[in-house]
C-alpha cells in the first residue's frame, strides 16, 4: 500500500467536510478497498472511515420500506429478516468474516459487476439516498465499477421496499465465489423487476424481457423460451458469454421458484 | 508393546499443542535484530530484453539500504538444476543458465529484475517502483507444441530450441511396441492434458538471510521441506560457501506440497545480501507473489493409446506427452516428466509392452516442478482414463477389465525397469467395492434422477513409487544427489532420548509417529522420545521429505540407529546382570536374561552408559549415541483402488461429489489417524485438480490466475467427507518397518475417478461425451454437453 | 504516525501505527503475537482471522486504527485459564484437524465464531461458515469432524471412523 492519513470522523458532516479534501476516499467496511490497496492500484491521500458513525448504521423499516445505514454490515442485514429475500442475500455474501466487516453502502457506492447487493437494489427499485439526494436504483448504477455518485458524494442509506415475493440465487465463480451470474427477482406492486449481476459487461441490469413475461406469470415456466443475447456477456477464464447469457436463465427461473 | 503409544495407536499429535495456541514459530515469526527487507522488483511482462536497469534514483528513496541487479551477481553461480536427464539419442538435456537476478532478458511474468533491500518493506517497494526498467519486449511462448516448431521464438538465446530433451523410455522397445498395435484387435485413443497447477501451501515462502561475520558464517532461514539439500545446492553451487559455513534452518513449515523442496533464488538473494551488507535480509512472499515466484505443478499435454487383443487383455501401450518446464530448470523438474511418470506407466496392470516418450519444453511461464505426486498423477491419469474409455468403448464393466488385467503375482518386473515388491490389487478392489457401497450404486441413481440430477460413478486404480532411492540406481538415471536418510539416536543418562533426523515434518507429524517406532523398539513410553529436526546445525545430513519417503526412509534409518543403540545397551545389560549378551532380551523398558527373573531397567542401562562405575570400559566406550545411514534397496509401491460419485446439474454444467471413497495399501501403519489425515489432504487436492484449480496464462504470456479471485482453491464445501480405509497391507519387504508412504496417494488416485464419474454421468444422460479436460468446471462441463 | 490502544487477550496494547498498517501487522509486530497468520492478500484465505469485538473478522482486511478501543480476541487468547486446550482446540487435537497448523488458528477463531452464532451446526452449516478459510493439508474432513464434536454433537459414525 501507499501511504495515507486514516481520519475516523464521528459524524457524517465531519466526514463530508474531510472527504473534501483532494484525493480523499470514503473506506467502508474496505473488504473490497482494502486488496485493491494492497495491488497498489489506489493512491488516496486520505482515507476517511465511516466506520465510527453511528448515524450512518441501523435498519428501520418504515411502514413498508426498510432503510439501512450505508454502514450497516452484510451480518446485520443478515440477522435483520424483515425482508427476508435481502436478508439471504447479505447472508451469502463473501464468507462470515467479510460479513462482519463489509457495508451495504460500500457495495452499492463501488457497483462491482459481481457484486450481489447492487442486484438487490435494481431489483427492488430501492432508493439510494446520499448525503445530498436521492437516486433511484435505475439511475444510480450505470456501469462498472460507475455510478451517478459525484465527488465527495457518499452513500448514507438504502431505501428498499419490501416486495410482496422476492428471491436472490446466486451461481458463484468457482474461486472468488462471487456471482458469475445472480439473479434477483422480485414481485412488487407495480410488476415485476428481475436485475441480474455478474454476466454483463455492463454491470447490474434489468432483464425486461423476463420482467414482461412473469409480469403475466410470476412462475419458473414464464421464463421458458426467452433467451438473452450473448454480445455484451463477459468472457473470462471461468465462462463463455454463451454460457453467461444460458446461466441467466437458468437462475432466473430458480430465483422466481425460490420466491414462490 | 507400549499399550497405546507403539506402532499402530492413534496417537494424538504432540505438535498440535503449539500449533493450536498460536506458538508455534514459522519463519516469518522469526526477526533478526537490524534486519532489513528486501523487496524483488519483478517482470511484468513473459519474455523480454533487458536494455537498462536504472536505479540511481530509487537508490536515494527514504530507507533504502543497497539495490541489487543481475550486474551483481556476475561472478556468483547459477541456481543449479539437481538432476539431468539424457534424452533418446543419449545426449544430456539441455541445461540454460538460471540467474538470482535476471541478467539480459527476463523470461517470465515475475522473474525477479531487481532487489531493493530497505529499512521496511514498504519502503523497500516504495524504491522498487522508482527503479526504472527498459526492456524490450520479445514475442512469447507459452504454448508447448508451438514452442517446438520450426522458427518460434527462443527462450534461451544460447540453447539450439525450446526442446529441453526428448525422451524415450524404454527406446529399445519401441518397435516391439508398434508392432504389437499393428496385431491389437482394440486400438483406445486419448489425447488429454493434466492442468497447470500451482501448490499453494496455506504459508507462502519466507527467506531471511543472516551473516556473523566474527566467524564468518552465515545462516539462512527459510520454508523449506530439506534445509540439507538447500544448504548443498546454495552453498556449493551458486554462493560458493562450504558447508561448515553455512547452516540452514527450516522452523515450523506451513505446508509444502514439493513447492518448497526447490532451492530458489530468493533464498540465495538473501543468504548473499546479509553477507555483502552485514546485516540480516528477510523476504516475506505475498501470495499474489507466491504465484508467479513458486515453482508450478503438472502441465501434461499427452496422447495415450492402449493396445488389447481379443480378449481384452492389455498388450501394449504407447505414449507421447509434452511436458512444460516453463523458464528456468527448477531443482527436479526435469525428473518428474522421466523418471516418476515413465516408470509408473505399467500402473497395476500386466501390460507387457510399454512406451513412453516425452519432451521437456521451455516456455515463457514461471518454472514447473514436483507437486503432491509428481509425473505419478500424470502417468495415474493417463492410464485410467484411457482404459476407462477402453472399456466404454469395448462395453465390458470397467473394475472387470482392470482386474482382468491386474498384476497377481510379486514380485513384479515392469517393462518400465521398476519392480513392485508386494501388493495385492484384487484386496483393494475388494475392499472398494464395501466401503463405496458400489452396490447400493443404482438406487443411488435413481434418486438423482429424481431430482433433476444426473450421477455418475467414476472407479479406478493407482499405484505409485515411493521412499524414492536407491541412490547408486537414482545416480545412474541422472539424480546429481544420494537419496538416503539419516538418523542419530542421543539417549540421555535417565533414559530419555533425542532424536536427530534429516527429515523435515511440515504437517506430517513426524515428532508424533517417530517417537512410536521407538516406543515399540525398547517398550517405553513415546514421551521419552524427542523428535529434533529442520537445522543442519544440529541434524545429521538429509535429503528432505518429498515423495512420501520420510517414514520409508527417514524412519528406517532411525530404526536401524535405534537397532545400534538397542545392541550396546544389551551389552551394558549383560555386564550388568552377569549374564551372556545373547541370553539377553529387551521387553517393556527392561532388560532380562532368558529364563530368569534377573533384569535391569531401560533407565539403569542408561545411567551406566554414562555413569560407568560398573562398566565394560574395556569392551565398549561409554555413552550411548548412535548415528545410521539407510539407502533403501528400493522404492516402496503404495497402491489402491478409489471410487467417485457425482451429482451433475444437467442446467448449469456444475458438479458435485456427492461420495468419495479410497482404499489404499500403505504396507504397515505407524499411526492410523496421521495416515488417514494425509489420504484426507491428498484427496481434496486431487479433487482441486479435477474440478476447481487450473493454473492459466494468456498467449502473452500474462497470468490469467494470479490470486485466490481466479485460481479456485477447494473449500471445505467443495469437498464431502471421505471413506477411507488402509485395513489392507502387504508390508514393504526391503524396509525394516515394512512401511510404503501415504503422503501423495490421495492426489494421486483421485483425479480420475472424479473424472471417470462426470464422463459416466453425462454417458448414462445420453451425451456423447468420451472425455473433458480438467478442471471440470461448470462451464466447461455446460459446453461438453451442449457441444 | 497515530497512537492506537487496544485489548488483546484482556491486555491493553498501545502502539504507533500508519494509515495503512493492517490489524494483523500490529498484531504480528507490535503486539508481537505472532499465532495470527497471512496467507494471501485478497482476503480469501482466512489464516488472519480473529475476533473484534465478539465478531470474527479477516485482520490482513481492517487497519489497526479501525480496532482502536477495540477488544480483540486471537488465537493466543483461547485456551482455558489454566493453559489447558479449550473444547475447540481440544476437539482439533482429539479429531486430527490440523497438519502444518498455519491455516489452524483462522480455523480455531472462526469455529468459536460459529458456535456462539450456532451452537449444534449441521455439517452443511459448518461446511458453509468455512467457506472463508482454505486449509491445504487436511482435507477439511478432520476440521469439520472437530467442530461438529466441540459442538457436542456424535462424530462417532462419520466416515472413516
């Protein structure tokens, strides 16, 4: 690693005002951050922890809609159960460890293409709020590793509806068990949303087709038949884009049969 | 016998009481007082020129000590190669020189440039990232085939091609071979690749180099499965230090593998720096640097064809493999494509024609060598795939035709130049079926498919050659070291004993089962035994613990030390007791004269040994220390028979072994719960190669899994609980213990049962499949299906 | 340079670190408790794993500062108070779930992690909450069979036995 200042501020204006400063970087839970450092492949001058905030932990929900704290852990949201499709999902991510460290507000602010927290969020159609607004899942990831995030705008909290049924299946790379294709599905008022992660080039997406069909049907069988074009799949060491796009497939059905 | 401590007992290993309270002291616990760190600047790129190295103004960075370059090691040697093999014209190998530091060209992503020798290691690579490097980039090669075609690029300027040799074993055979495929009613073809693979001992490498210069000495420590070997291959052939100057110590060592048998140039880099700067260097490897840096595994590209007559009998067999030596000669690369896989090829089958060429090949990758099993899970895998396809192809039962096969009769002469001693196949067999629970198979079946799964059962046989030695037969095949162990047995005045062996346990639990052989020997209990290892220091020479030979050989020459022992102190008893040496016997700790109730303790022996008042002083010295040396007359032959049952989700590609269950004859068994612990560890790498881990580089030459994010290591939920059973022993004839090694079996035998089930799988499912290459991946399983 | 102060093992430790030292190098270094081991740098291995504040985290994966005031318990710390192995340290004796031992406190930190969460697993419960920590001598089957034996559950009848 490159040397850096580590602040911990102890409020969220205290933090906003030291990631003012140039080439300073938010550090959430760091399972991500901190092996990027490692490579070298990052050069912060400072390192702002949001890990001493209280404001920025906790889960509420609220008539409804279930708001964590940006810095609320991956463990945390696995014990909480009021959603219960979220909570299984934090519950897989990573290993029990990483759990204990790694926040819904690092994951979603660094939108991984493998990455299973952003899947939740498109597939809810959660609200990201930052310290400034608040953007829509739809507008807020919009491609690797990118979002609508400004400078020095950091992720304070997810808002999340809970859906009437919901459901994450994950299909894990065989080494770093992150997706190689996740599907999350859910069936909310106003139809059904199904985001994938770990397959495109893209990053986190809608597959709109499938939400068409099981707007119809919400079952496994509505999604026979449909097919994803393998153009913008990754291709790497651990699948073709063919075998990307049938995965999405696949685990789109077992993610609307796990949500019942 | 000792009631629960001799050979035999389960005993619970003394070692894991520092290893389960975090004191037990690895290398890099280990801090010498003004130690600096070095940092290696490494090439980024597989085959380049070397135009200039500039580290004028690295060299001013804070905390930086010396830089060193390849411009620095002019005069000092090369890190040497430790065996050589002759290829089928009988010339010797070709043999590039292997540079500390690169010096012209860099020939792998991670051959080591430079090194930065700083206060701390920070600063040590905050200085190495200032140094700057011009080098010109050449094309590389990585793919063997094509490195030994007509005009590819070289990665030796000053060798005539990529061919490190060409070998032919046995090449006075060879037309008797050909001819017999000619007659052959059955001809079974395969061409298949055994995976890159890279070792990963859960302890990356850690070298630190220490100098005193009052006496001129210097030490280094290091992660080392054969501190000797390192102290004889660094000192006499790349730092020119003798040996009486130089102490290699290897602490406790987590894991090995074989990766860390070789001698590497961090480990001279440091042994040399601490000299020239007079302080101590340590270098700690990162993992991401552990997997350009450590020698790799396997990387077989082979064609097998088995010849059978009408019968179904095996007549002969014919093999061509490419075998990668990536860069550089790694310490015993060049004999594990040679003399540990051509040798086993006849495998447990009496195939009286056997053929095997093989060509060593440069490429611009890191170094390959011995890994768990070394060219024996090639040649495994080879074989037992091929007559598996055989007897697909044939449509017979495919345990029918291995022990149709089967050799019966022992001892056995290969037409491979080895001769297994004892074995009994049939037991194996046997003994698979039970604990498999084979025919519980079908019902088994049906469930699968009842749950949209498609099972497989994969079954095969291996065998392997262990306790590697004798040394005057490894000498003439090309070994350029003796393959013997030692062992020197102190007992102390009250009756304890020290022993110093020159074999290294890095999990084997060697300070556990030695001190039972020796329990068993005298009839005490194992606790008066201490088990002294790792530091040449203080242990008499050793060639290491590799090639599952640390019982085999190491312990057998502690028993024959201990035998030694035994018979002064018989002597000293007889004295003692008035009596006839011969009428003397050793039970229980006490020695007795036959027939009589006239005896005297262990301890009392002992004592006089070296309290000698009333003692033969004229006969005997005092003292009771005894050293002894054992080459063996030959290898041992471990072999058994393993079964695999898996699960393939027919919609996504992916497998899962459901059962997996090994029957292995290890001869006799020190202690049961060791060996099953090493059949365990053996199994889940086997099982890693089979379905997870695939060492892949990209035709750059770039490593495509350079960490744990792309190179899949097995987790405790890839694997399930295993079967095991070693109840069937036919004892090793030639070693006093009658032991065969169990180290390296489970790596050995595994992978192509779970290979045989996924092909059995998709088979029964109605696919054409007759072969996939490892690692069995989803997705590449997906593709054989939907091909 | 900050000043940092923690409790390992129920000792308060004060010491000088960068932004960037990790847990585990204080730990190693500083505190000079050399049993948490580093075995890669992309926080898959799990050989540095310990317990901050009653939870289990990877320390080659959180600065130093970040424990500040922290309690942190390691592998140092778990044995009985008279010295003698605790239920899970005995159980990885007992059961052979270890070899080379360097992988064996991650494993022995993250067990007494699943057991507070957990405290009669299933196998397929203890084989998942491992998923973090890679062993390369064992085999995992000695390791699961300690677990599920310091959770006092009948190993009697597994495989092998």
């Amino acid at each position: 690693m490159y040397a850096f200042e580590l602040t911990r501020p102890t409020s969220l204006a205290d933090a906003i005002k030291a990631l003012g400063e140039e080439d300073a970087q938010p550090l959430s839970g760091g399972q991500t951050l901190i092996p990027t450092l490692k490579q070298r492949l990052a050069m912060p001058s400072t390192l702002v922890s949001l890990s001493g905030i209280e404001e920025l932990k906790g889960i509420k929900n609220e008539g409804g809609t279930l708001s964590i704290g940006a810095a609320t852990t991956h463990a945390a949201v696995a014990r909480d159960g009021s959603y219960p499709a979220l909570s299984d999902l934090a519950g897989h991510i990573g290993d029990p460890h990483v759990r204990n460290r790694g926040t819904i507000g690092g994951s979603i602010a660094n939108n991984d293409p493998s990455a299973c927290y952003p899947a939740a969020a498109l597939g809810s159609g959660a609200t990201i709020v930052t310290n400034n607004r608040e953007i829509g899942a739809d507008d807020f990831f919009t491609g690797l590793f990118e979002t609508a995030l400004d400078e020095g705008e950091i992720v304070t909290a997810v808002k999340f509806p809970i859906p009437e049924k919901a459901a994450y299946v994950k299909f894990e790379q065989p080494a770093s068990r992150f997706a190689l294709v996740g599907v999350f599905v859910a069936k909310t008022a106003d139809g059904v949303r199904v985001a994938v992660t770990g397959a495109s080039e893209g990053g986190v997406f809608r597959w709109s087709e499938a939400e068409k069909a099981l707007d119809g049907n919400f079952s496994p069988d509505a999604v026979d038949g449909l097919t994803l074009p393998a153009d913008d799949m990754i291709g790497d060491l651990h699948g073709s884009p063919e075998y990307r796009a049938h995965l999405v497939g696949v685990i789109t059905k077992r993610a609307v049969a796990k949500a019942g | 016998m000792p009631a629960d401590g001799g050979i035999g007992a389960p005993m619970k290993r003394r070692e894991d009481i520092r290893f389960l309270t975090g004191t037990g002291r690895y290398t890099d616990d280990l801090n010498r007082p003004g130690q600096a760190y070095v940092h290696f600047l490494r090439s980024n790129v597989a085959h380049g020129r070397l135009k200039s190295v500039n580290t004028e103004e690295a060299a001013k960075m804070p905390g930086v000590v010396r830089i060193f370059t390849g411009a620095d090691f002019e005069g000092v040697g090369s890190i040497p190669c430790g065996w050589q093999v002759t290829d089928k014209h009988g010339q010797p190998m070709q043999e590039p020189a292997h540079p500390v530091l690169a010096q012209g060209k860099v020939r792998h992503v991670g051959d080591p440039i430079a090194a930065v020798v700083a206060e701390t290691p920070d600063q040590a690579r905050d200085a190495a990232e200032a140094i700057e490097v011009d080098i010109e980039d050449l094309p590389a090669v990585v793919d063997m085939k094509k490195a030994v075609e007509e005009g590819a690029p070289k990665v030796h300027d000053d060798l005539t091609s990529n061919l490190c040799y060409d070998w032919g074993f046995v090449e006075e055979n060879k037309a008797a071979v050909d001819e017999a495929f000619e007659k052959a009613a059955h001809v079974t073809r395969l061409e298949l690749k055994n995976n890159r693979l890279v070792a990963n001992p859960m302890e990356p490498r850690v070298a630190i180099g220490d100098y005193d210069p009052a006496g001129d000495n210097s030490t280094l420590y290091t992660t080392s499965q054969n501190p000797h070997v390192i102290r004889l291959l660094m000192g006499a052939f790349v730092l020119g230090i003798p040996e009486h100057k130089l102490r290699v110590v290897a602490p406790d060592v987590g894991g090995g593998f074989g990766t860390k048998i070789f001698h590497y140039a961090e480990e001279a880099f440091c042994t040399f720096a601490a000299k020239q700067l007079k302080r101590p260097v340590k270098w700690t490897s990162s993992r991401s640097e552990a997997f350009m840096s450590d020698a790799h595994g396997r990387d077989h590209v082979t064609t097998i064809e088995l010849a059978l007559d009408g019968d179904n009998n095996f007549t002969a067999l014919r093999t061509e493999t490419f075998a990668n030596m990536g860069a550089y000669l790694s310490t015993f690369a060049p004999s594990v494509p040679t003399w540990l896989h051509g040798t086993l090829m006849a495998g447990n089958y009496k195939t009286p024609l056997i053929y095997v060429n093989v060509k060593a090949v440069f490429t611009n990758t890191v170094p390959v060598d011995a890994y768990r099993g070394a060219g024996r899970p090639e040649a495994t895998y080879q074989l037992e795939r091929v007559i598996d396809k055989a007897a697909r192809e044939l449509g017979v039962d495919p345990i029918d035709l291995r022990r149709q096969n089967f050799v019966t009769e022992f001892p056995y002469a290969t037409p491979v130049a080895v001769e297994y001693d004892t074995g009994d196949y049939n037991a194996t067999m046997d003994k698979l079926s039970e604990i498999a629970d084979l025919s519980g198979f079908e019902a088994r079946l049906a469930e699968s498919k009842k749950n949209g799964k498609l099972r497989g059962l994969g079954v095969n046989c291996y065998i392997e050659a262990c306790g590697i030695a004798p040394s005057n037969l490894v000498g003439q095949l090309g070994a350029r070291a003796g393959l013997y162990e030692s062992a020197t047995v102190r007992v102390n005045a009250t009756g304890g004993l020290t022993v110093m062996t020159g074999s290294h346990s890095h999990g084997q639990g060697h300070e556990t089962a030695f001190p039972q052989v020796i329990a068993e020997m005298i009839g005490i209990d194992p606790s008066m035994v201490e088990i002294v290892h790792g530091d040449t220091a203080n242990t008499p020479m050793g060639m290491g613990t590799y090639g599952s030979r640390s019982l085999a050989v190491g312990g057998s020459a502690m028993v024959r030390a201990t035998e030694k022992i035994i018979n002064k102190a018989k002597k000293i008893a007889a004295h003692l007791l008035e009596a006839s040496e011969g009428d003397i016997e050793l039970k229980d700790g006490a020695f007795s004269v036959a027939g009589t109730d006239k005896s005297v303790a262990w301890g009392d022996v002992t004592l006089a040994a070296y309290v000698p008042h009333n003692y033969p002083l004229e006969e005997i010295e005092p003292g009771l220390e005894e050293t002894a040396f054992y080459d063996p007359a030959n290898f041992t032959y471990p072999a058994g028979a393993y079964a695999c049952e898996v699960e393939v989700d027919p919609e996504t590609g992916k497998v899962t072994i459901e059962r997996f269950a090994a029957a292995d004859d290890f001869g006799n068994v020190v202690n049961p719960m060791i060996v099953e612990g090493q059949v365990h560890g053996g199994l889940a790498q086997g099982i890693g190669q089979a379905l997870l881990e695939g060492c892949a580089y990209d035709e750059d030459g770039q490593l495509l899994t350079g960490s744990y994010m792309d190179y899949a290591m097995p987790r405790a939920d890839d694997v399930p609980y295993y079967d095991v059973d070693h109840s069937c022993q036919t004892p090793c004839t030639h070693n006093p213990l009658g032991v065969k090694g169990c180290g390296e079996a489970g790596a050995i035998g595994s992978p192509p049962a779970v290979v045989n089930a996924v092909v059995d799988a998709l088979q029964r499912a109605g696919k054409d499949v007759t072969h996939i290459d490892m690692p069995l991946s989803p997705s590449r399983v997906w593709a054989a299906m939907n091909q | 340079m900050t000043n940092v102060t923690m409790t390992i093992n129920g000792r308060s430790v004060s010491g000088t670190v960068e932004g960037r030292t990790l847990l585990s190098s204080f730990i190693r270094e500083q505190a000079g408790l050399t049993g948490t081991h580093v075995g890669c740098d992309t926080a898959q291995c799990g050989a540095c794993t310990l317990h901050v504040n009653g939870e289990s985290v990877k320390s080659c994966n959180m600065f130093a500062l970040e424990a500040d005031g922290a309690e942190v318990t390691t592998i140092e710390g778990m044995a009985n108070d008279d010295g003698s192995l605790s239920t899970i340290q005995q159980a990885f004796q007992d059961h052979h779930g270890l070899q080379c031992g360097f992988c064996t406190p991650g494993m022995v930190m993250t067990a007494a992690a699943l057991l507070k969460e957990n405290p009669t697993p299933t196998e397929e419960e203890v084989r998942g909450y491992l998923s973090g920590n890679l062993c390369r001598c064992t085999g995992y089957h000695n390791i699961v069979k300690a677990i599920m034996a310091a959770s006092g559950q009948d190993v009697s009848r597994i495989a092998a036995e």
